[in-house]
C-alpha cells in the first residue's frame, strides 16, 4: 500500500450508480470504467476495463437491498482493484449494511457488523467513507481507518432555510431514548431545544409509545433519526407527538431510507407533514410518496473523497 494514489479513480457497483455519478460530476471527473454483472446461478461478475496500477481507487457502494448481493459486488470490486495494484482502495459505503447488528443481544447472537467489518478490511480495503452510523462503536471493529460522516449538517442547512436559526416555535424531537445524544446535537447545531418520545418497545419493528419527555403543545416539531426502516417507530412517535403532546405540525428527517415493507403506506398514513432523507439509498419508483423529499450527498461525498486524495482533515465537514 502507499500513503498516496498517484491520481483519483471513481468507480461503482449496482446500488447507487446515480450518487456516484453525482458525486464525480461534483468533483469533474468521470466514473470508471468498470461493470458488475451475475451470471445465471447469480454469482458476481465483474469487468475491470482501465488501469489502477498505483492510482487512488474509491468504490462507491452502499450495502442496501439486497444486502448481500451488494455486500458481495463490494468485495469483488476490492479484490479485482487490490489484484490490480491499486495504490489505496477506499470503500465509500453511504449506507452500512448489517450495522443494527452491533451487539449480542442475546445468547448465542453474532456480531454481523464486526463480520461484515472484517470481510471488507480481508478483501484488501485500505480505507472506509460512510456516513451515519446505526451504532457509532463500529468504527472500532475495523483495523483501518474509518471515516463516518455526519448528515447533520444537511439536514441543518434545509431547516434553517425553512425555519431561520433559533426559530421559535419549533422544536427537534428524540424518536427514541436511544437516538437523544444524536438529536441533542442536531439540535445544537439549530439552537432549538430538544423533546424525547419515550417509548417500550414489545418485538422487533414493533414499538408502543409511553409519553413524551419535553413540552411540545402548539409547536413545530422536527423528529430526527439516523434511519427509516418500516416506519412504525417513526409514525408512532409522529402520532404520540400530535395526539398526546399536542404538537401543530410533525416534520421528520432521516439519513437512510431502507423504506422496507409496510413503510410508505404508514407514511402516507402518518401525521408526518413531510420526510426529509437523504440519497445514500437510492430512491425507487416503487416507494416514491409525495411526503418525501430527498436531499443529495453527492457535493459532501465529493469533497471528502478530496480530502482523502489530498491528505487534509476531515474536519470542516462536520461543522
């Protein structure tokens, strides 16, 4: 490996051609030149058709549905770069997969997350770009660098345009205990105060919402989250923040838009006003609602992989 590829490559899977694609327009250059195919028995096939012999190689891919397929695509597209003599190899994952499974939560659980970590950082990746983490510790469960960006700072920029700075009236909202130092942050950044939906959760995907932590009568409330996967802890909280807090208005935001099963149907449902999440997933024909907007991280994405190539901090990024 050497510290520094002698000139940016860009390529990209199947799961989110289109953020690469935006994310190379951002930057001025092209996407390379590769394609990733399944034969019949749905093995990955791949086709490497320029050279990265000493070059900075960043694989664009996020492990969203279907996990495994993508998650498979990724590291074949490693070792085809790494059997190349790339210079460096960064994985740029706007979505991790398996990342909910962080922990054993019970006996004889695996860790997937810590798996899925050593698969890629086995296969030859020299680096990790993500953004948004379900469990922040995962950075931890790799032996190479991990770079976790932070949508915040997007969904900051939106709503202070759509409400100004320290607005009053409006307020950010914890969906759950679990997801209030991420909220009070956000928060921060806005200079709103901060309410928390307590809730029990009963059995996965299912929730059933106790109180709310915070006074939220007659105000714009904004729940903010890392991820929408089915909706229902989102709607639920949505819906104990108008009918038990009394809330006006319930806007919500979110990085990741798995949207699986019963999703858009309970959003449209919802007393959300309007969804707010980003394109580390791609959006699909199938779970399009007039409730969501999506916001790009193409021009973020772009600049970080940059700051990689250039070997410059991070850190403007998170401000």
């Amino acid at each position: 490996m050497i510290s520094h590829g002698k000139d940016i490559k860009i390529f990209s899977g199947n799961s989110n051609r289109t953020l690469a694609e935006a994310i190379c327009r951002n930057m001025g250059t092209r996407l390379g030149d590769m394609s990733v195919s399944h034969f019949s028995d749905g093995e990955v096939s791949l086709s490497l058709y320029e050279t990265v012999r000493g070059s900075d190689v960043f694989l664009v891919q996020s492990t969203c549905a279907p996990v495994n397929d993508n998650l498979m695509e990724l590291l074949v597209m490693i070792d085809a770069c790494r059997r190349a003599s790339a210079g460096r190899i960064t994985a740029v994952m706007p979505y991790f997969g398996y990342a909910r499974q962080d922990r054993k939560a019970k006996s004889h659980d695996p860790i997937s997350a810590k798996l899925v970590a050593n698969l890629i950082t086995s296969a030859g990746a020299d680096r990790v770009l993500t953004m948004d983490l379900h469990a922040p510790q995962i950075q931890g469960f790799f032996d190479i660098p991990v770079d976790n960006l932070a949508g915040a700072p997007i969904f900051a920029e939106y709503y202070s345009h759509k409400f100004g700075e320290n607005a009053p009236g409006v307020m950010v909202v914890s969906p759950d205990v679990g997801s209030v130092a991420r909220a009070r942050n956000f928060a921060h950044r806005l200079g709103l105060s901060l309410a928390i939906v307590d809730k029990r959760r009963e059995r996965a995907n299912q929730s059933e919402v106790m109180n709310i932590i915070g006074q939220v009568r007659d105000m714009d409330v904004i729940l903010f989250d890392d991820m929408v996967d089915t909706a229902g802890s989102l709607c639920g909280a949505a819906k104990a923040l108008v009918e038990i807090g009394g809330a006006k208005n319930v806007y919500a935001c979110a990085s990741h838009a798995v949207l699986s099963g019963p999703a858009i149907e309970r959003i449209n449902d919802s007393y959300i006003h309007e969804l707010v999440l980003l394109d580390s997933i791609p959006e699909i024909e199938s779970k399009k609602s007039d409730k969501i907007k999506f916001l790009s991280i193409a021009p973020m994405f772009a600049e970080a992989i940059d700051r990689v190539y250039e070997e410059v901090s991070m850190s403007t990024l998170y401000k």
